[in-house]
C-alpha cells in the first residue's frame, strides 16, 4: 500500500496551485478595478450633472441678451456667440426673483414715460418694497451706490444689452442717475447681481477669493467655480475685492475633476459641456462628457 507522495508529485501539485493561484488573483484584480471604475464613472455623472443644472437654474434668471462668454487672455468681453466655444461665462441675475407679485412689474406705461426727463414710468412698481427686499438680500441698499441697475433687451440672447444705472424717486417713477437711452422699450429688467462660471485652469488663481477656499494648487485647475453677488456696472469684477460688498465671500465649488468646460451659443440656446476624468489605481482614467442645453 502506497502511504504518501513522491517528491515530483508535490512539486506538480505546488506549480498547479501556483498557477489557479494568480489566475484567481488576476481575476480578482480586474473584478475590483471595473468595480472600483463604474463608482468613480457614477460619482462623475452626479457631480457633472449636479453642476449642469446649478448653473442652468441660474442662467434660466439671466437678464435676456447678457450672457458674456470669454476665455483667458481675451482682451474684451463679447456676446456668446455660435463660432467658438468659451472657457468662462458671465451673466447679469434679474433681481425680481426675489420680489413679490405686486412689487415690480417690469414693464413701462410708454405714453406715461418722459424721455426728455430720463423718467420712466412703470406701473405696479412699489419703491418701498425693492428697497426692502434689495436691504434683505445684501443687508443693506443705496440708490446712490449703484446697486441696482436697469438693462432694455430683447427676449433672446443674441446682440449686446445696454445697463443703466438708476434712481427711484418715488413709487412707479425710475429716473437714469447714468446715460439716458436712446429708445424707451416697453419691457425692462431691473438686476442687482452677476454670476460666472469658470475653471481654475483659466482665470486668476491667486485672486484672494480663490486662495481662502484653501484649495491645494494642484487641484485649481481642475476646479469649476462658481462667481456670484458682484456688479459690473459698478465696476466690479468677479474674484475681486472680496470684502467690497459681501465679507462671507462670492465664490463657490461647483465641481471638481474637470479638465474642460465651454458654453456656446447655438439657435438661441446656450449648451454647455463639462468633460471630466479622475485616475483610478494603476494610472487608469475614467473621463465622462456630459452637455445640457438652456432655453
């Protein structure tokens, strides 16, 4: 009767467990790396959405004919325009939105107005109640700083609209503290805000709105931010002179992981695409490209 193993029958049965062993191993590896990709492709597909619609929410309050698209170097802001993708974009905010029915009606009574004056007669419009809800929303409100302003523009956002500066002397009369228009339309819209979006990699990173995020540098540039509570029209810049109006800061993360965001006009319609990528174990990327189009 045979009571154990030769030498060579060890050794074959060692080689063999060897080798189901790694073949195990291999298939483990692979099972966890697709695993750990399809959570990392899910997280960038919330993330990336996420930021499509925050912005598409804001864009949607957009002063019609304000949208401003740019990309670093650019000397001038221009109207976005169907040609080219941008790298940034910048919008004026309406400030009705926070208004109540009754408090600004956003049109003007065109017999009533007097352009000989710079008056502007708007109906249903109650001086007390946008001084009250301008002191609510920034904590305090003047006329005279220019907090407000008045933009005449058309319903789509193609041409470039014209922001005035205003004084409300009393309630349903609006009088140009600045340049007067050329014509009085019967439409108007009244802003207090502006917004940009922009990534790191292509704005100013040393800008002191930027630096307190406390954000390492190595993860700016893949970084997309989201600007808001400046005014152009009072020669305010977005990431700049932080402490000027708004001491809690004007900036906020949208997303992280993007490696390019652009926007572009098409037919009246602005799309926007966000193109993100994060390196998983092995130096393996996963990049997603996601676009949303607002009306």
């Amino acid at each position: 009767m045979r009571r154990g193993y030769t030498l060579i029958e060890i050794i074959i049965t060692v080689a063999i467990t060897g080798i189901l062993s790694v073949g195990m191993f291999k298939a483990f590896e692979a099972i966890t790396l697709r695993s750990e990709k399809a959570k990392i492709l899910t997280t960038l597909s919330m993330d990336s959405q996420s930021a499509l619609d925050q912005i598409s929410i804001l864009l949607y309050n957009r002063a019609p004919m304000s949208v401003s698209g740019y990309n670093l170097g650019d000397a001038t802001r221009t109207p976005l325009a169907s040609s080219t993708d941008k790298e940034i974009i910048e919008w004026l905010g309406l400030a009705s939105e926070s208004y109540l029915a009754g408090d600004y009606s956003g049109f003007v009574d065109m017999n009533h107005s007097d352009y000989a004056t710079a008056t502007l007669y708007t109906p249903e419009t109650t001086k007390a109640s946008i001084e009250n809800t301008q002191s609510a929303k920034w904590g305090s409100f003047n006329w005279a700083n220019d907090n407000i302003a008045l933009v005449f523009s058309g319903t789509f956002d193609e041409g470039v609209s014209t922001v005035h500066t205003i004084t409300m002397t009393v309630d349903n009369a609006i009088v140009f503290s600045g340049v007067a228009p050329t014509t009085i339309y019967e439409k108007y819209n009244l802003v207090d805000s502006a917004y940009a979006v922009a990534r790191g990699a292509d704005i100013n990173q040393s800008a002191a709105c930027i630096t307190t995020l406390g954000i390492s540098s190595t993860a700016i540039d893949n970084t997309l931010f989201l600007f808001y509570n400046y005014r152009p029209w009072n020669g305010e810049s977005f990431c700049a002179d932080i402490a000027a109006h708004n001491p809690q800061g004007r900036v906020s993360i949208l997303a992280t992981n993007v490696n390019a965001f652009r926007a572009q006009m098409i037919n009246s319609t602005i799309r926007l695409s966000i193109d993100t990528n994060r390196t998983v174990r092995g130096g393996n990327p996963v990049r997603l490209s996601k676009q949303k189009v607002v009306f």
